[in-house]
C-alpha cells in the first residue's frame, strides 16, 4: 500500500475529513488530496507530525508493517525448505524474489529449487533432457548473482557449492574447479571435498585419497590430544598410543611412512615414558631407541623434500615437509625429551649412555 493510501485509509479510520486533517497539518486540502491520490507526496517533515496524530509508528505509515508480515511468511517458508514439497517451494521462492528484489538469500533459495526442479523430472529416469538442463541453467544464473554481489559469507558459500554441483551436471567440471578453488577451507568440508565433485578419473582419485590422507592425519591428532594427557598410567592413554600405531601400520603397510615418521617417533617416546611409570626400564629404553630411529628418518626425510607414498590407499598422494622443519629437528627434540628428570633413572645403563651417544653424533 502506498503512503498515500495508507494516509487516507487512516484518515477514514480517525473520521477526519480531508478539510480537517489539513487544518492539523497546516496545509491545504488540495495538498492532502494529491497524497491520497499519489499525485504527491507528505514533505518529509510531516511524517512524524502524520504518524502522531493518527497513533501509528512511522513503518506502519509507509505500509512497513505488512512487508514486515509477507517477510515473516517467506522466512517461514525458507526454514528447512529442502525437506519441503519442491512444487510447492518453488512458486513460493519465485515470490519472495519477485517480491524482495535484491534479496540474495531468496535468489539463493530461488537458485536451489531450480536445481531441485532439474532433478524432480530427471532425464535419466525418463525426463526432459531439454528440461533438466534449462532449470539448472537458470539455477546457475541465479547462483551467479549471489556470487557476485552478496557480501554475507554464508549465503555466499551456500551459493558457491550450489553452482559447483549445478556446473557438475552440465558437464562444466573446469568450470566448476574454479569455483571449488574459491571456497574457503572450513571445519566439516575442505576445498579437496568439493573438488572431488569436478573431477574424473587419475585426478579424482588423487583428490579422494588426499582426503583419506587428510581425515587420517586428523584422527591421529585426535589421538594425540588423548595420548598427551599427563596421566601416562590412564588405560585411556595407553589405548590411544596404541590404536595410533596400529591406525598408522594399517593405512601404510608397506613401511614408507613418510610424514608419519612424526607421529611414530612422538608415540614411541610417549611409550618410553609410559614404560618409566611402569618401572620397565628395558622397555623404556627399547622404546627411546625405536623412537630415535623414526626421528633419524623423518629428518632424513625431511631434506628428501617431495615423497611418493607407495602405499595402495595414498599411491597418488604426495607429501612434501621438506620447508616445515630444521635440519636434525627431530633428534633435536628427541634429545630434548631424554634430558627430562622423568629418565635419570636410564642414565648409569650403557645401552642409554650408547642412545645418547649416537644421537649427538648425528
């Protein structure tokens, strides 16, 4: 409703004339005529002498006050609307937009039921080809016009995975990537899970297993901030020492750890201290030399720059630590963690003495 009509529909509301009401405001009936019949409009400082003197807020004198209640329904409507009928969602969509131009979560939600209306009558289950793809066309233009303008990241991610999958189905995959490459990396997706979706082939199944590579790793963090607690005799802790190595050994059989030299030579040494508790020093010491050798070789493999894992599950993951690291930064701390108070009881025992010796020497 125009302030015009909303001014007239007040005025018959508070039964004044249009005589009167210009009396109130100082102006001219002719004047109050024109706004009712939206030849002109109230000078701005009239509106909040017009929105005291019918008792209404200055939103609900411009008609605010129903837009604010059609937006209420579209936000409804927008809740969880992917669990929603499709039919039904879209002709709701395309209303929000055409109502709220501009809108970029209801152009995003628009974008989204074209897609889902792509895939309602799928050509490969007997649908339109033609159809299919028109829809998602307009789903990727619509998706483009949050891309582009929208400021808010969330709507603007939601739009950036929405146009990967639409340029996916199209059969853009190089198009598609570029999108992928603009995602951040966030907690719950990588940019590699997105990727995966553009691509075929040698190349998708180097992303998979660069994703099982990076899900491993961060299991085994997981297990570490377990294994860390200071209680060495907690069960917990030692079952998380344990179910690392075993994690490790089972995802790389063959021996080549590569970057996991780190996290074996950092169990083992947790295993020594573990065995100190224990009072088991054969086994602690055992344990220091086992670890000492993982460090050698993660140090080793550190100034080797890029390995190829050679294990099925990453035999096309590369892994490069060659700038993260010192030389003989492993030993380093391997020495460092020896020379705690926890191991004085190892220091007359010349197999430890021998240890010691040999990582100096390196």
């Amino acid at each position: 409703m125009s302030i015009g009509k909303k001014i007239k529909e007040l005025r018959r509301k508070n039964d004044l004339t249009q005589e009167k009401l210009a009396d109130y405001l100082g102006v001219s009936y002719q004047a109050v005529s024109k706004w009712e019949t939206d030849v002109s409009s109230p000078d701005l400082a009239l509106i909040v002498p017009l929105a005291r003197l019918f008792d209404v807020t200055t939103d609900e004198l411009f008609g605010m006050d129903g837009e604010n209640a059609r937006r209420m329904e579209f936000d409804k409507a927008y809740e969880n609307y992917w669990q929603k009928d499709i039919e039904q969602m879209y002709i709701i969509a395309q209303q929000a937009v055409s109502e709220f131009p501009g809108d970029y979560k209801y152009i995003d939600w628009l974008a989204s039921m074209e897609f889902y209306k792509a895939f309602d009558d799928d050509y490969r289950s007997g649908g339109s080809k033609d159809y299919f793809d028109s829809m998602l066309a307009k789903a990727r233009k619509h998706y483009d016009i949050v891309i582009e303008g929208c400021r808010e990241s969330e709507i603007r991610e939601k739009s950036l995975f929405g146009i990967i999958l639409t340029l996916k189905y199209l059969g853009n995959l190089e198009e598609a990537k570029k999108y992928a490459e603009l995602l951040p990396e966030k907690q719950g997706y990588s940019r590699d899970m997105l990727l995966e979706l553009c691509t075929e082939g040698e190349e998708q199944l180097s992303i998979r297993q660069r994703i099982v590579y990076q899900k491993t790793s961060e299991l085994l963090t997981a297990l570490r901030n377990i294994w860390e607690y200071p209680e060495e005799e907690s069960n917990c802790v030692r079952a998380a020492v344990d179910y690392s190595e075993k994690l490790i050994k089972m995802m790389v059989p063959d021996g080549n750890y590569y970057g996991f030299y780190w996290n074996l030579y950092q169990l083992y040494l947790k295993r020594a201290a573990i065995s100190m508790v224990d009072n088991e020093l054969d086994n602690a010491v055992n344990n220091l030399a086992i670890a000492k050798e993982y460090a050698s070789k993660r140090d080793s493999y550190s100034t080797n720059g890029k390995c190829q894992y050679t294990c099925t599950i990453f035999d096309h993951v590369t892994d490069d630590i060659s700038c993260e690291q010192l030389p003989n930064d492993s030993i380093d701390y391997w020495k460092s963690c020896v020379n705690q108070k926890l191991f004085d009881p190892l220091r007359d025992r010349e197999d430890f003495k021998q240890l010691v010796a040999d990582a100096d020497n390196e």
